[in-house]
C-alpha cells in the first residue's frame, strides 16, 4: 500500500533507510485520535513501534486533542509499546463473538 491508505496523520520510523514501523490515525473526533501502529516482522521487539507512536503523539495536527491506544492485553507487543511510553489504563471493553 502507499500513504494514500492511511489517514493522517501518520509518523514513520525508519532503520537503516527501510521503513520500520508506521503509526497513524485509525480513528478520529473533534476533539481525539487513535492511533494504530504496524512494524514489519523484521524490526519487531526494537523500540520503533513506540518511537512511531511517540512521533505520531508529537505531530502538530495532534495538539489539543485527547490521544489513545487501543490494545488487547493478549497482544504483548503493544503491551509492550504502552510500558515504554508509559501510558496509563483508562478503561477496558468487553467483545462477545
């Protein structure tokens, strides 16, 4: 996919001139984003996925608003991703399939 598949905005981290991990909006309001963050398989487990994140949070389009990260508990990287940046709980959902 190219960039046109990503709402904005959205914040790259490179390694070594490859693209690395992509974080970028997956949900938007007046006054809040969520993000949403990719890193390829390669890079996974080095930092990056937070260091996009942490780019995307810093955008200027991003000021003023209330930001999120959703993640599964099961999904240990971005539990990971939550650590490193140390972000804060603020609720749980319930999904029944």
């Amino acid at each position: 996919v190219d960039t046109g598949e990503f709402w904005s905005p959205w914040c790259i981290a490179l390694q070594g001139g490859e693209i690395a991990s992509i974080a970028f909006t997956v949900g938007v309001g007046s006054a809040s984003a969520e993000v949403g963050v990719i890193t390829m398989p390669a890079f996974r487990g080095q930092g990056l996925a937070a260091a996009a994140t942490f780019g995307w949070a810093s955008l200027p389009a991003n000021s003023g608003r209330v930001l999120f990260y959703g993640m599964s508990k099961a999904n240990i990287s971005s539990r990971r991703v939550t650590q490193r940046l140390g972000l804060r709980l603020i609720g749980s959902s319930l999904k029944i399939d």
